[in-house]
C-alpha cells in the first residue's frame, strides 16, 4: 500500500509539473523551406528560329538532346528550382500535320489526368501578331504542371512543357510553380513570329 501511494504522489507531481508549464503554448505550425527568389528580369532569345521571346535572365537556354534536326528544340533551364520548360517548333507543313500537332498537345496535357485535380484551359489569342493556341494549367501531384501550344495557324507551331526534376508533390512545389508561370507568361506575351 505504500508503494502504491508513492507512485501516486510521483505521478501527481509529474502532473501538476507538466500543467504549470508556459500557459501560452500552442501547436507549431508546419515548415517549409525558405525559397530566395531572384529579380524578375528577362532578355530576349532571338537565333535562328522564326520566332522571338522573353526569358528571365536566371534560366539558361539549352539544345534539347532529342532535336529534330531544325534546331529549334530547346530546353529552357531553371537550375537554382531543378525545373525545366521543354520547347518544340515545328514548321507545319500541311493542315493534316497541324491538326495533328494540336491534337496530341491536346493528349500530352490530358495525359495527366489521372493524376491531375484539374486541368484548366485557355485561349490564348493575338491576331495582331497572329498567335494563337492553348494554355494547360494541371493541378495536383502531376508530372507536368503547366503545358501550352503557340502557331500562326498556318506554318508555325511551337510547344512548351514544364516539368521539375522532383516527385511531384504540388503543395511543396506551389510558390515555385507560381512564380515560374509569371515568366511563362511573360514569354507568351512577348513572343513574336519572325515571318
């Protein structure tokens, strides 16, 4: 009997100790890694290619390994967030060839379906620097986060994929993604048919 109460007297002392503690104490909330974001600041890619556009100066443009032949296949480089935009031309030579290019941005985006929350599209539509095409927003934990295809309607197609060398997990790549869409953005809007 004893040694039972004892071990009361213990635990009761252990309990009102833990109780008196800091009465402010509440839960931490979750952490994430702090991301230094560099200047928004862009230059424009201008080459050989038909066309033009702006790119931040913290991305490097770099010749994809898998160029067709007119090279005019690049990868745009973001090294300090382990992503990378895919960039395709194509000259369009038929209406068959051209559908068939759209078609299959089409089914690369939606690809990602059983992955993606959403995939949100939008029109995207400059007749006075005839430009025309798609952009593909995809949320959730998918291996590419925004896709989009720019032609003239008529001889020019140019795609871009973004994807980040990472296991997809949106909530962690989500400041990221929505400042590197802002540059995507950018380039959209400046980007120019050479003739």
């Amino acid at each position: 009997m004893k040694a039972f109460s004892v071990h009361c007297l213990c635990f009761f002392i252990l309990l009102c100790a833990a109780c008196t503690s800091s009465p402010d104490y509440s839960p931490k909330p979750k952490g994430y890694f702090n991301i230094k974001f560099p200047k928004k600041q862009y230059r424009t890619y201008s080459s050989g290619c038909p066309f033009t556009f702006d790119y931040p100066q913290y991305a490097r443009i770099e010749a994809d390994q898998q160029d067709d032949g007119n090279g005019c296949w690049n990868n745009l480089n973001f090294p300090q967030f382990n992503a990378r935009l895919h960039l395709t031309y194509y000259d369009v030579g038929s209406a068959a060839a051209y559908n068939g290019l759209v078609e299959d941005a089409r089914t690369l985006a939606f690809k990602h379906t059983v992955k993606a929350n959403a995939i949100d599209q939008k029109l995207i539509n400059y007749p006075e620097k005839k430009l025309y095409g798609v952009y593909y927003a995809i949320e959730g934990n998918t291996a590419s986060s925004v896709q989009f295809f720019l032609t003239d309607s008529a001889k020019h197609y140019f795609r871009g994929a973004l994807y980040f060398n990472e296991r997809p997990q949106y909530d962690s790549i989500a400041p990221v993604l929505s400042f590197i869409k802002k540059d995507i953005d950018r380039m959209i809007h400046s980007f120019k048919w050479k003739n």
